[in-house]
C-alpha cells in the first residue's frame, strides 16, 4: 500500500527533503542508516532503516534497562 506525503523537488546535488511526519512513520530519526532500492521495474526508489541501526538501537535499550534494574 502506497500513502502519500507530498510532493518535493530534488535540490542540488541531487537532495530530497523527507517531512518529519514520514520520517516518524518510518521510525527513522537524524543519524540512522538507511538503505536505498531502486526497482526497475515500477521505477520506485524504496528507502528502508538499516537493520543493524534497529538491532543497535534494541541492544542499547536492553542496556539502559540492565542499567535501571541495578540502580537502587
């Protein structure tokens, strides 16, 4: 299923700017690694969130929680 955000022009460089709201649906924020597609097919360039990024992001969680049990 395809949802629409807008409609944006590509900047120099070959730059898009991505809204916040897609970004926060995506669960994306600043500093995550991200992996780009292109599927020849349909043309579509797909964005997905690194898997490393989210297996990083669950292992220091698990770390702060580990951190929070042993505080008095």
């Amino acid at each position: 299923m395809k949802i629409h955000f807008g409609t944006k022009k590509v900047q120099k460089m070959g730059r898009i700017a991505l809204t916040e709201a897609l970004l926060r649906n995506a669960g994306i924020q600043e500093g995550d690694s991200v992996d780009l597609y292109f599927d020849a097919t349909t043309k579509a360039i797909i964005i997905e969130r690194t898997p490393s990024t989210e297996a990083a992001e669950a292992s220091l969680s698990a770390k702060r929680t580990k951190t929070r049990a042993k505080t008095p």
